[in-house]
C-alpha cells in the first residue's frame, strides 16, 4: 500500500531534520578510517561524490511530489 501524501511529508522533513545528519556523520567516520588520501585524488573525489548521492536513491519515492499541492485535499484547486 503506498503511503499517504501527508505520512510522505512527514517521512521527508524526519529524514532531511535527522536522517541526513546522521547519515553524514557515519559517512563521514566510515571513510575518515579507510585512508582514502592514499589513493589517487579522482578516485577518492569519486568516492565521496558516490558517498553523496548514495542516499537519494532509496529514499526517492518518499521525496517525490513533496513539493506540489496536497491531491486529496478537497479544496485544492479551487480560488476560495
């Protein structure tokens, strides 16, 4: 059963408020101990470009049409 618009849009501002956060801060301690700066620079740039973009893909069907109108709303759409 998919999710309500509503749950969606809660689900994305728990994820971008506390989600992302913590996701950086493993990120970030996972590849501090890999000694990355032995590798060669366009390596490790790829890696931390990987590292940065990794996260949307799973959560895409969450983010997706947060930013439009509420399609159950009753009242959308009209000019009252």
């Amino acid at each position: 059963m998919a999710m309500s618009y509503k749950s969606r849009r809660r689900w994305a501002l728990l994820i971008l408020l506390v989600g992302i956060p913590l996701y950086l801060g493993v990120a970030w301690g996972v590849l501090s101990r890999l000694g990355l700066w032995e590798l060669p620079v366009l390596v490790e740039f790829v890696i931390y470009v990987f590292f940065g973009v990794a996260w949307v893909f799973p959560l895409k069907p969450i983010f997706l049409g947060i930013g439009q109108a509420d399609p159950d709303d009753p009242d959308h759409g009209t000019w009252d």
